[in-house]
C-alpha cells in the first residue's frame, strides 16, 4: 500500500500542486515565525551578552537615589569597601538616567524609551572597555560629550561640531569629542546614547557623588556567588540590591522571553488561521482525487485490499505530500522570518540586528504541523473511499451526495449557528470587558456553524447570482450554475476558504474604524484646549514652563495638570491636581453638584461615574491613602460628568504636591487666541528653546496619533490575514482545474454540440466568479455581525465607541473578491478552452 501511495502521489503532480502550495504556504508562516522569534530572542540574547560579559556582582540602590539618606548612598565609600574585597578585580560605578538627543529638526534623535545617558569610566589606559572609540577621544570635562555612531549618524554631528540635547529642562548645548560604539540593547533598537565624564553624569542624571550601580569583576577563578555573598555582607543590610552576574542574566532572559514570546504567539495565531484556511483545500482536493480514483481504488478492493488498507494508502498520499511540501515551506519560512524583521523595523519596532537562528525544534514543528494537517485534512475523504462498494465504484462514476448526509449536515449547522449567535447576543448584554473569552468562543461557534450550512446557503446565491446575470451571459452562465450546484458541498469548502479570511478582516475593520470615530468624538468632546504640551520622556515639565506659556502673545489659557497616586479601600486610582477655575478654559468640565468654586484646599471632586461607584456625594469624604505612607480624608466638594481630560478625582495642587518625589506637571493644555492656533504652535516650539524633550501637539495630532496607531495594527493584520485570502485563493484555483479535468468528457460534448472556446472560458470564469463572491459575501455578513456584538464589550470600558460601517471598504473588500474570481479561473479556462474535442469526448 505504501508503494501503491507513493505512484498515485507521484502520478498524479500537477493535481497535487495546488494542494502542495496551501500546505507549503501555511507552514512557511508557522516556520517564518518560529525562526523569528528566535532570531530576535537570540539578537537580544546575545546583545545583553555582551553588556554583562564582564559582570560578576551588580550593586543598586535599593530606593530612588534622592530618597537615601547618606549612610545608605551608593556613593564612593560603597565603591571602596567593595573594591577592598578578595576576588574583585575591578569596580565600575555607572549613572545612567534619560537624555534626549537632538536631529537637525530639533526632534528626538532616539525612541523616546530607549534614550539613555550614561558615565564614561576611563582605566589606566584611558579607555573605556564598555564604550570603545571609534572616532576622537572619551569626555573630559563638564562642556563635552560622546555620542554613540548611530545617533551621530542622525544627528550630523562631526567630532569638534557641537550637540544640542535636554535632559530634564532646558536645552544644553555640549561639545561633541568622541563617537562610541556600544552593545546596549536599547540603542540598537532605536534607542540613542549620550556619554558624560563622571562628575557631569552624577550632576546632570543623578545626585552629586552618588552612583546607580556598582558593576564588579571577579579575578580569574573567583566563584560567582561566593563574591556576591560577600559583597553583600560587606555593606549595610536592606540598602542595596545585590545579584549576581547570573541572576542579572536570567532576569534579563526572562523580560526577553515575554517580550519576543507575545510577538510569536501573535504569528503563530495568524499562521493557525492560514493553516485553518488550507484544511478545506487539502480536503477538497482528495475528495476530488478519490472520487476520480474509485475505479482504482474498487480495483484494490477486488483484489483484496481492506477498507483499513484504502484508508492508509490515502494516509500515506497525504503524509508525504505534506511532508514534502513542509520542507519546502519550511526553507521558504527563512524569508518570510527576514521580511517580518524588515516589516517591523519599518514600523518602528526597531528590532536588534543578528543572523537567523534555526533551532532544531522550530524545524521540526513546522514540518510536523504539516503534516499533521494535511494527513488530518484527508482523514474524512479516506474513510469515505474506504465505504464505497467495489462493485458500486466499478459500476458509476461519482455519485451526488446522499441527501440523509446532508440533512445531518445541515441539521447540525443550524445548531452550532443557533449557539453562536445566541452567545453573541449574549455578549451585548454585557456590562464589562470580562467576557472576551466568551465571545471568542461565540465568534468561532458562528463561523464553524456557518461554514457547515454553507452548503445550504449556497443554493439561493448561486441561484440569485445566475437570475442577476444571466442576460449577461447566456448559455455560458446557466451552464455555470448548474456546475456550481452539482456539488455543493465543494462550492461550500471551496468558498469558505476565503469567508474565514473575509469574515476576520471586516469585522476588525469595522472595530478598528468604529474605534478610530471614537477617539475623535473623545478628543472633539472633551478637550478644548488648542494644544497639549508633554514631555516626549515622560518625565514630566517644569513648572516654569506653564507660567512661560501663558505670557506667550496669542495664548489666552496655559493650564498646568498633575497627578498622584492614591488608595482608597484598596482600589488604586488617580488624582488630577490644576487651577478648577482655569481649567474650564481647556477642558469641558460639566458639574452636576457643586460648582468649580466649591474647590478649595483641602477638598477634591469627583466624576459621576466614580461617585456613584463609591457611594460619594457632596458632602462625603473620601480616604486617601498616598504611596508615601501618608494618608488624607478631603470632603467631596463638587460632582463633575466623567471627563477624558481628567481621573476620576480633580483636586488643588496643595493636596497633590506634598506626595510627589519631585513637582513636576504631567502635562499643560494650551488655549490659542481667537485665529492665533495655527501659528501658535511654532511659537510655543520657539519660546521652549526647540527642546526635544518637549512634545506639542495639537488636537487633530493627538487624533492622528491614536488612530495613525488603529491603522498601523489594522494594516498588519491585513497582512497577517492576507496569507488566508492567498490560500483561500489557491482552492479557488485548484477546485476549478479539478474540476476541469474530471468534467473533461462534457467539456469535449459541449463543444462538439456547438459551444465556442470562448463560451467554454467564460462559463469557467462565471463559476470561479460565483465561488469567490459567495464566500465574500458571507464573509462580509459574519464580520459585521460579530463587529455588531462584540463591539458591545468596546463600547463599555471605551463609552465613546460607536459601531460605523465602513461601507467604502467593505465594497473595495467585494471588488477583490471579484478580481479573486476573475484571475483565478485564468488557468483553468484556458486548460478547458484547450482541450481536444475528439479526445476529450473518449476521456474516460
């Protein structure tokens, strides 16, 4: 039987090809993403590596450096006790903190994560071993500074040029002496670096003599954890944190591991799908083949062949087709794992350099995946093969399916229908996000239901179909029909392809553009204020920089907001501190109860929303418990509408300010004079010294940043989706040639009688036609409808949520489906088109 399997494989290529190429492209997604993922996690791997290459202890301060009290710095005296150890070879105290780099357009030169500052500790040699120069000398004084290669690349800085940069006010400008190269991770992906000599460092990132951390070596031979118990004894107990190189290794693995791991789940969920999409195909495709083949397979049974010996043999067929067209998929897998790193990059991902890394795991899943698959797939058609009667198979080509198996299918699909919507309907009833997994559950009940009806739902399209067109195309078009309906079920499997696809990319659609209204309608709704000014760091701005714009000519309200931290019966929330009298000029604040100048020391407002959940009304008093240790109990002043601009609690700064480590405001809300907004914001750029720390944006920026962020994952997942609607589109392609080939007689009959080469294509075409648009139609009607219900989860931590059909695309997605058809019955027309009249009518 296997000899039997490896000939009917071997004989029958160009009917497999199609069917090789959904397997071989869905397991080049599952592959692509498995040496991605570990690409990258080598990358990173291999970049923090380095970084802790010289690592044996690590020392840092146990709590914010302007929070130690003097015995408990981090500070010269650690550095000599430490270094005073057996078993250290050198100590290396670093100060890090956040420094942003100015391009030429004053903008941040690196992400605004990844922009960090540090100390260049020079040896006896003068280098520093951690940072090599490449170009020019290390910073020897107050007024210079080293840039690392990247980041002067973009900045255009030249060594003896100057660099302007912002570190926590204003700008500085530094002269640029040396260009580094460095294995910091965050550099290499994306970030920037800015070198200091020590005592510059200290003043501009940190405290005056005091470090961040203590990096220590260990002479040759020297345990790891013994020196890192030392040195742990040596200082002060609950001070520092001490660990060890290892440690400090394994904690950076693991924020590697999940980090790259959420990236390759999220692959590996879209290469399911892909996958999901090529089982109706590889079932399709032998069912097709086994209905060709019961002749042969009657013979075998005639001959003494089992039923369980049939089934092997298909099994088999499968195993190695899928198997082949694994391996294949596989070696294709290494280019889709380069383009994804090039995708992500140009996103902005920023992803470390490194070669791919094939582990022998990865290969091996994605050529069992495959397999598994498609011996899966065929599984049902090889057990239908097996129950066909020899003397049946010998006597009739393929029978129309039995209708009592239909009825259970459709029976069946009516249930498992019935159960998804009734969940879906369910969902809408929801009051909170925490149904996501119910509703996931009801989307995919629906699709399965809907998919096994389609057989049923098909009859009516493809009969509305022909009546629509048919005094377009005549003999060809009922021609095309009938063929559609002669077996539905292949219609059905065939169109389904493509619905999953259908259905997946508009109902993110309409999520995505429904969401993408309500930012807008939040922004245009609660904010009033021209502009909003942050610091690109999140580190929060001067409060000088409020009162320096509200003097600005042309700004007629500068409306500084904080916030802090609190507890209230062991709920975190947050609370927004700002001028109540003032803040009416940016924001839309509507009080219910009370009245802005209701607030006053010592007395906070609260939203409506929280208010109710809390119990709280004018008049009542609300526990704080700040993250300082201290505690408050203002009495509720006032009661505002839930607001987007502010928490749920608005305060004065005299009840915020004493529980901040450091006042700073979060944000500040600018309000141009009447025609003054369009060029104010140039002007508030100007005023602020062109700091690239500083963010200004205005109200259609805000907008265009939340919703250029919905249509950047929306137009990934067009593409992550696009390998099922490729797949899909491949069915299409191998159902038609199939079925070219087994209607061979009645395609040479039709034009013996009269029916042009011509009239042969289009009935070919009008066939692929109603398949495509059947499967997009439905698509676009079970992507809406799960749009619809599960929207309602959205809407309820999102109020602004309203449902929108995006009517424009959703006919784009129905003219690709119409292309899809079209081109898809290219090769199959012509096959049909071709073929000889005479030898076709003896085809057997």
């Amino acid at each position: 039987m296997f000899r039997t399997a490896l000939r009917n494989l071997l004989a029958h290529k160009t009917r497999l090809m199609m069917t090789a190429l959904a397997v071989l492209l869905g397991t080049a997604f599952v592959s692509g993403t498995l040496v991605f993922s570990d690409s990258v996690n080598s990358a990173f791997r291999n970049k923090m590596a380095k970084s802790l290459d010289d690592v044996a202890v690590s020392v840092t301060a146990g709590r914010p450096t302007t929070a130690l009290k003097e015995k408990d710095a981090l500070d010269s005296r650690v550095v000599e006790t430490v270094r005073a150890l057996p078993g250290v070879a050198s100590v290396r105290p670093s100060v890090s903190g956040t420094v942003m780099v100015a391009d030429k357009q004053n903008n941040p030169a690196g992400s605004e994560w990844g922009s960090s500052g540090a100390n260049f500790v020079p040896g006896a040699n003068g280098k520093d071993s951690r940072y090599p120069i490449v170009k020019g000398r290390g910073p020897a004084g107050e007024g210079e500074i080293v840039l690392d290669a990247r980041t002067a690349a973009k900045t255009g800085a030249e060594v003896g040029g100057t660099v302007r940069l912002a570190i926590d006010g204003p700008v500085m400008t530094k002269k640029l002496v040396g260009i580094a190269e460095t294995d910091d991770p965050k550099v290499s992906a994306g970030g920037s670096l800015a070198l200091f000599d020590t005592a510059t460092a200290q003043k501009l990132l940190g405290v005056r003599g005091q470090f961040n951390e203590l990096v220590v070596s260990a002479t040759p031979g020297t345990d790891q954890r013994k020196l890192t118990a030392a040195v742990r004894d040596a200082l002060p107990k609950n001070a520092f944190r001490t660990q060890s190189g290892k440690e400090l290794a394994a904690e950076e693995s693991k924020a590697i591991d999940k980090e790259t791991s959420s990236i390759r789940n999220t692959f590996l969920a879209f290469a399911g799908i892909a996958l999901f999409v090529g089982v109706f195909i590889i079932a399709n495709t032998f069912t097709m083949l086994i209905a060709q083949r019961s002749r042969e397979i009657a013979l075998l049974r005639a001959v003494g062949a089992s039923r369980r010996q049939v089934v092997r043999s298909v099994l088999i067929e499968a195993g190695l087709l899928g198997l082949v067209a694994s391996a294949v998929g596989f070696v294709l897998g290494l280019g889709v794992a380069t383009g994804l790193r090039a995708v992500l990059n140009s996103a902005g991902a920023d992803l470390p350099d490194g070669p791919l890394v094939v582990e022998p795991m990865s290969a091996l899943t994605a050529l069992g995946v495959g397999v598994v698959v498609t011996v899966l797939a065929a599984w049902l058609p090889s057990r239908k093969a097996a129950k066909i009667a020899p003397v049946e198979a010998l006597a009739a080509a393929e029978q129309p399916p039995a209708p009592r198996g239909l009825l259970l299918r459709n029976s069946l699909g009516a249930v498992l229908t019935a159960a998804g919507v009734a969940i879906m309907l369910y969902v809408t009833t929801l009051k909170d996000s925490g149904g996501l997994e119910i509703a996931m559950a009801g989307a995919a009940l629906t699709m399965a239901g809907v998919i096994v009806l389609a057989p049923l739902l098909s009859r009516p399209f493809v009969h509305l179909f022909a009546r629509a067109t048919g005094r377009l195309t005549g003999v060809s078009g009922k021609l095309a029909k009938e063929n559609a309906l002669r077996n539905p079920r292949r219609t059905a499997a065939t169109a389904s392809a493509l619905m999953i696809g259908l259905s997946l990319i508009t109902g993110l659609t309409v999520v995505a553009v429904s969401a993408d209204r309500g930012v807008a309608k939040m922004g245009q709704q609660d904010l009033t204020a021209d502009y909003k000014v942050t610091s690109a760091n999140f580190g929060g701005l001067s409060t000088d920089i409020a009162r320096t714009l509200a003097k600005e000519p042309g700004v007629t309200a500068a409306v500084p907001l904080r916030s802090v931290g609190f507890q209230s019966s062991d709920e975190p929330a947050l609370a927004y501190a700002a001028d109540i009298a003032s803040l009416g000029k940016v924001a839309d604040i509507r009080f219910v109860s009370g009245s802005p100048a209701d607030v006053r020391k010592g007395t906070v407002a609260v939203s409506d929303q929280y208010a109710k959940e809390r119990g709280l009304k004018v008049g009542s008093t609300l526990p704080m418990d700040f993250y300082d240790g201290e505690k408050a109990a203002p009495k509720v002043a006032a009661v505002y509408a839930k607001n987007d601009v502010v928490s749920a609690v608005l305060t004065t700064p005299s009840l915020v300010d004493p529980h901040l480590e450091k006042v700073r405001d979060d944000e500040v809300l600018v309000k141009a004079a009447p025609g003054k907004a369009g060029e104010l914001r140039a002007k508030i750029k100007e005023t602020l010294g062109g700091n690239p720390l500083i963010k200004v944006q205005s109200q259609d920026d805000l907008r265009r940043s939340e919703a250029g962020s919905i249509e950047d994952v929306l137009f990934l997942m067009y593409g992550l989706l696009g390998m099922a609607v490729v797949i899909a589109v491949v069915g299409v392609v191998n159902t038609l040639a199939m079925s070219v080939f087994e209607r061979t007689r009645e395609i040479g009959m039709l034009r013996a009688i009269g029916l042009a080469r011509t009239g042969v294509k289009q009935m070919v075409r009008l066939e692929s036609v109603m398949i495509a648009m059947f499967g997009a139609v439905l698509g676009v009607g079970v992507g809406i409808f799960l749009a619809w219900s599960g929207g309602h989860l959205v809407r309820s931590s999102f109020p602004q949520y309203e449902m929108v059909v995006p009517w424009a695309r959703i006919a784009v997605f129905l003219l690709i489906a119409l292309a899809v058809g079209v081109l898809a019955a290219v090769w199959p027309a012509r096959r049909a088109a071709k073929l000889n009249m005479l030898e076709s009518i003896g085809a057997q």
